[in-house]
C-alpha cells in the first residue's frame, strides 16, 4: 500500500526531506503524498521513512491502496532507471531480518 498522510500532520516537513522519490509535498492544508511516487521505501531503506521521521505519526498506510512488494519495487526502479536497486532486509519492510 501506498503511504498516506493523515489529518494529524503539524506541517513540521519533516517527512518531505526523508522521502528518496520526491512524493511528498505541501498540499493545501497538510502535507500530501502522491501515491504514483510512493514506493513505501522499497529499494532503499528497510523502513518508510517518512513515518520514522514524522513526530505526529501522521504518516500511515492507506488502506485502499494495497500493493505488494514487487509493485513497489518496479515503480521505484521505473522513477529511478540510473539508480542499481535491490531488493533485501536492508531495503524492504516485507522482508524480515535474521534473528
């Protein structure tokens, strides 16, 4: 699922600088997330860091946008064709780490 930004946000723009697909900007009375950018992180951190970074934890999961890991991580290859991608515990929240 794509992450979205609930009405609990402060404006602090916190989330914005986190996120490494530039999904994240002002909207008209919150921040929004444009949910054709969202990758939830996949490719390139083990969290979604705007909600890591969010103090109101305003950033969640929209819950009518599921989508899977594999998705996600096309799209993220499709926004960053230069970038060597991978997928692995380091980089995906659906993968576990090793106890």
């Amino acid at each position: 699922m794509a992450t979205t930004i609930i009405d609990d946000c402060i404006n602090c723009g916190a989330c914005e600088d986190e996120c490494p697909n530039s999904a994240i900007s002002m909207g008209d009375d919150i921040f929004v997330i444009d949910p054709n950018l969202c990758t939830e992180c996949v490719g390139h951190h083990e969290e979604q860091m705007c909600a890591a970074a969010c103090p109101p934890e305003a950033c969640v999961q929209d819950p009518e946008r599921t989508e899977t890991e594999e998705t996600l991580f096309a799209r993220a290859q499709k926004i960053h064709p230069g970038r060597s991608l991978t997928l692995s515990t380091d980089t995906s929240h659906f993968r576990a780490k090793a106890s």
